[in-house]
C-alpha cells in the first residue's frame, strides 16, 4: 500500500517529466524510421545522392539523430526530464541514486509506450516503404548466422557502456557537464556509422520494441533487453565504487524525487 501511495504521489507530482520522456523516445524512432527510408531506400532521392555504399548512408541517419538528441538534451523540455530516453540509462541512474524507485519506474513505462505508440502509428504512415529489405522496418537485428546474436549481444553491451561511462564522466565534471548532451549525440552518430552493422545500433529496449511489436518480427528480442540494460547498470556500479575511492566532488544535480515530499 505504502509503494501504491507513492506511484501516486509521484505521478501526481512528475507526470510532466513522464509525458516529455514518452515523448523524446516517439520523437527518436520517428526520426530515426524516417531517416532510414530517406537515407536506405532505393528510390529515395537523398539515397541516390548518397551513393550505393551503405556506410555512407548511415552517416545520413547518424547526422539525423546526432543532432536530435543533441537538441532535445538541451531543449528546456530535455533538460526538465533529464532527457534519458531510455529504459537502460534510467536504471543506471537509478543505481547510482540519481532518481527514485517510484519516478525510475515512471519514467522506464513511460519511455515504453513512447515507444510502442510510435512504432504502431510509424508502421501504418510509412507501410509502403518500411518493408523493403534495406529499411527492415527499422527494426534492430542481429547479423545472421549461427553467432550472430553473440555478436550482436556483445557489440550493444560495447556502445551502451561507452554511452553511460560517457555521460558519468562528463556529467561528475565540473567543466565536461555542459558538454553532456553533445557528447551524447556525437556518440550516438559515430555508433551509427560503426555498430549498426553488428546489431541495429539498439542501445535502448524502448526503441527496439516498438519496432518490434509494430512490424510484428522480434529476432533475438532479448538481446536488445539484456544487453543495454545490464551493461548502464553494471557501469553504473562500477563508477559508483570508483568515485567512492576518490575524494568527494560536486555531483550532478538530481532528479527531483516525488517520493520523498
């Protein structure tokens, strides 16, 4: 009862903070659906001016989302929410008592139906189009073959690390934490260009489910779960025993918890 009470609490309290997280994480897959078939399509006009090689292509998409969640870091809706985005950064946070259990579990459904809500209504718009094999309805799969989930699964524990220690460091800085947004989206551009190939460049459970669901195929779902998840968690935990070895520093600010009013 008592946990009830402060779900309730902190929905009464942070529902604007849920709603622009649902929102970022719609906003994501809108682009990065729209970006792929501009980018991959065959009788896209930007694809023919890109060229026939892929990686080129991806350096399109790359820009595309680069600069998105550079602009919604620091939109004042971003900075409202703390622009997660994403089920795994905001476990990580939350390991690192950044964000309460009753906002944390908020925020992580909320970025859910962001991204299901988009995936079904982004399926029906660009149906046409989304079922080409270069677009594969913009869902993240593993490479095939008989490793190609181990590659996969490997690669996106990679990049969702490097992500959430690049976030750490810069936001537990006291000249880096302005640069914690562009950091984001230039990492995110380069994984892009990169990763893609191995996985899908996932790094977010939300985005690849509502693809997922909305184009009615899961390979290897549980990849694109286990992966980004547990590798901010255990990233997270290791910075925390890290900064408890160093001498107190100015800590990022927190996320107000309805919890604790």
């Amino acid at each position: 009862m008592a946990f009830a009470a402060r779900m309730t609490q902190a929905l009464r309290h942070n529902w604007r903070h849920y709603l622009v997280e649902a929102s970022g994480i719609a906003a994501f897959l809108t682009f990065s659906s729209v970006a792929a078939v501009l980018c991959h399509h065959p009788v896209s006009a930007l694809t023919q001016w890109l060229g026939p090689r892929e990686w080129v292509q991806r350096v399109g998409v790359g820009l595309v989302l680069g600069a998105l969640i550079v602009a919604m870091s620091y939109s004042p809706w971003g900075k409202r929410s703390g622009a997660h985005f994403n089920p795994a950064v905001t476990l990580g946070f939350w390991q690192l008592g950044h964000i309460g259990t009753a906002d944390a579990l908020w925020y992580a459904l909320a970025q859910f139906a962001g991204g299901l809500v988009a995936g079904v209504g982004l399926h029906r718009a660009l149906a046409p189009w989304f079922g080409h094999p270069s677009i594969h309805h913009n869902t993240t799969q593993p490479l095939a073959g008989a490793h190609g989930w181990a590659v996969a699964l490997g690669a996106e524990i990679v990049i969702s690390s490097l992500l959430m220690l690049g976030l750490l460091w810069t936001m537990h800085s006291a000249r880096g934490k302005q640069w914690t947004g562009a950091l984001a989206g230039l990492l995110l551009a380069v994984f892009v260009v990169v990763e893609a190939p191995l996985s899908g460049m996932s790094l977010n459970p939300a985005r690849t489910l509502g693809s997922a669901v909305a184009a009615g195929e899961a390979p290897h779902l549980w990849l694109y779960f286990v992966g980004p998840l547990g590798a901010m968690w255990a990233t997270a935990e290791a910075y925390r025993r890290y900064r408890q070895r160093r001498p107190p520093a100015a800590r990022p600010p927190q996320f107000p918890d309805a919890t604790a009013a």
